[in-house]
C-alpha cells in the first residue's frame, strides 16, 4: 500500500501560543496570497482563540480551513476562562482535541478528552484527535498499550454513524519540537505505529471504517522531511508546530503534499 489517494491530505498547522491578532491576519493574508486551493489537499491553521473570529472573516474557504487548538466540553456554564465547542460552531470546522500539551500542561484527562470529542461532533467541528506516547512509554515499550487506550478511550463516546467524521493525528510526544535527527521518528517506525492503530480501528470498529478514518503524523515535521512522512503507507496528512509559523515552510510543505499526490 501507498498513498491512499482516494484520501484528501491534510496539511494543518497548529500555532500554538504564537502570533497577536494582528500578526496571525497578516500571515493569513500572505497564505491566502501565495497558496493555490487544491481540491485534493485541505490546509488548516489553527490560530489562538482571540484571532478566530477575525480570521474568519478574512478566510477564503477555498483555499484554507480553521481549527481550534482546544474546547471545552460543557456547551455553556460556570467555567471561567472556557471556550465551548457550542461558541466555536459556525466559526471553525476542525478541533484539535487531546493534544499532548493539553494533557501534560492542563492535565487534560482521558474523560475530558472523550467529551470533547464528542462535543465537537454535536457543533459540527471534525475533531482532530491526537494521541502518542511520551519518551518514557516509547523507552518502555508501552507504545501500544498507551495508544490503544487513547484512541480507544478518545472514541468512546462516538456513535457508529459518527465515527468516521473523526481524524487522528500521531504525535510521539518525544518526537514534538525536536532539532535533532536522531530525536526524529522514522517513517519506518510512524508506518508501524499507523498500521497498528488500523488493525484496531478495524478489530473495534470495521475494516472500512479503519480505511476510511485520516490519520496524520506531527513530530517535527519540516520542508525536508515531509516529504517521507507523506508517503508513509497509511498516512493521510501531516500535524505541523513549528514549520507552520514560517509562510513559506508551511507553503513548501502544501507543495509538496500536492507533489507526493502526482
Ligand atoms: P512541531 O512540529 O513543532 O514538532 O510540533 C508538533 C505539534 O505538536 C503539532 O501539534
């Protein structure tokens, strides 16, 4: 198995806690300048909470999609400082839920991250569901147990007739923000991972809904080595920190993604 070129790719960049408002609508701006909307790839920035709606009204649709970086699951309440998935309704169409920041950092929990699944699914907002296992659990050889619960535990509130509305995003936390190569996760290790968490979508779910649901790669990734993890057998796209916030990096990996298609 190749490319899965049935499959759009995914190219989404995740900003983190970076760019003011006025600097996340001039990045967008020259994005929207410089990239072409390709039908078979989707680009997803996902900027801080507070530039979300101006973004949006400076989005061309076509060409780029946004994503919250995290939601809280309870529609509305007394929880102070919260952003819901019912106010992010209409304003993004993508929600990257569970990632390794928000577990270690915010101590996000497994149940946190099942509602919040869920949550986006009821406001139409396609969860991006990341999962990966620390240095430790790599050195450990707990990488399945780890991620099988993860996933497992993340989809556990999904119905059937939802399920496969839902991305995963591979992340090996001790790939993330590396700047050596040794740190960085082969694309022939990435490969045995994602046919791993395949057999057990299958085994739990069916095997078309294993074919069917996206599943992206972020560690680490940059201009140079997109390419290779693109044309991991089973990879669907690519979840970017760094390169992300550099126009012309993400704009590079947007092509190449297009590249690895032809
Ligand atoms: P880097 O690309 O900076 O390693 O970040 C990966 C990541 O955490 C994306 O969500």
């Amino acid at each position: 198995m190749c490319y899965n070129y049935r499959m759009k790719s995914y190219i989404v960049g995740n900003w983190k806690m970076n760019f003011s408002v006025g600097e996340s609508s001039v990045y967008l701006h020259k994005l929207q300048q410089k990239t072409r909307a390709y039908r078979s790839i989707e680009v997803v920035v996902a900027p801080s909470f507070t530039a979300l709606q101006p973004l949006s009204l400076q989005l061309d649709r076509k060409k780029i999609r946004l994503a919250a970086q995290a939601g809280n699951p309870h529609d509305f309440g007394a929880y102070t400082g919260g952003v819901s998935y019912t106010q992010l309704r209409g304003l993004v169409d993508y929600g990257i839920i569970g990632h390794s920041e928000r577990r270690q950092l915010f101590h996000e929990s497994d149940k946190d991250i099942r509602a919040s699944v869920a949550a986006a699914l009821r406001n139409q907002i396609t969860p991006i569901l990341c999962i990966g296992e620390t240095e430790t659990e790599h050195t450990f050889g707990e990488t399945e147990d780890v991620l099988r619960d993860q996933l497992l535990g993340g989809l556990s509130e999904v119905s059937t007739e939802d399920i496969t509305k839902v991305i995963i995003a591979y992340e090996p936390v001790w790939a993330i923000s590396t700047t050596t190569d040794s740190r960085l996760a082969s694309p022939d290790e990435i490969a045995r991972t994602v046919k791993f968490l395949r057999h057990i979508l299958s085994d739990t779910y069916s095997a078309s809904v294993a074919e069917e649901i996206p599943i992206l790669y972020g560690g680490s990734v940059n201009p140079s080595n997109a390419g290779a993890y693109l044309t991991v057998p089973g990879i669907n796209g690519l979840l970017i920190g760094g390169a992300s916030l550099i126009g012309d990096q993400f704009i590079d990996i947007i092509e190449t993604a297009k590249k690895v298609q032809s």
